[in-house]
C-alpha cells in the first residue's frame, strides 16, 4: 500500500497537523514524508500507536515487514513468556472446559 492512502486511512483520517501534534513528528518532516511516499517504519509505528492500531498491522500495510516474518512458534513463546499467571491459569480453565 502506498504510505500516503495508508495514512489517509488511518482512524478519523488525520489532518498532517493533528497526526503531527498526536505524535510528536514535525508537521514539515510528516509533510515531506508523505510528499516524497516514503514514511520510515518508526513514524508508522508512532502513528499506529497514536491513533489505537497495531504498529505489527501498520508495518505489514506499509511493506517494511510480511506476515511470513512471524514464525507462529516464535510468537507462542513470546506470549507464554510475557503472560501472567492469571491470564496463563484463565486459558488452562478455558481449554479444561470448567468455570
């Protein structure tokens, strides 16, 4: 996708100003980006995380990663490690089928 209809398509389609002034990014550098179509891969991921997208979603729409980047093992592993104990006790219940 181009990087300029991708941010065009971003929730409530910002002006360049508002998407500057939610992220921090310099109304004149967010500017050029979009006029040269070329938006570098950390302002997709402040502009994701501004306006409540995945920045892994907004990488993926913009060409800088492929979903066959992710092995499904690599993320399982990332979760359990990062899961608390509720969360990891909570999908034990589930699969056992008991409240």
């Amino acid at each position: 996708m181009k990087h300029a209809d991708w941010f065009s398509e971003l929730p409530s389609s910002p002006s360049i100003r508002a998407a500057s002034k939610k992220t921090g990014i310099q109304v004149t550098t967010l500017a050029r980006q979009l006029n040269r179509g070329t938006i570098p891969a950390e302002n997709v991921i402040k502009l994701c995380q501004a306006y409540g997208k995945s920045p892994i979603t907004g990488l993926i729409e913009t060409g800088y990663i492929s979903p066959q980047n992710f092995q499904k093992s690599d993320i399982i592993v990332y979760a359990l490690q990062n899961a608390t104990n509720q969360q990891i006790a909570n999908e034990f219940t589930r699969r056992l089928g008991t409240d």
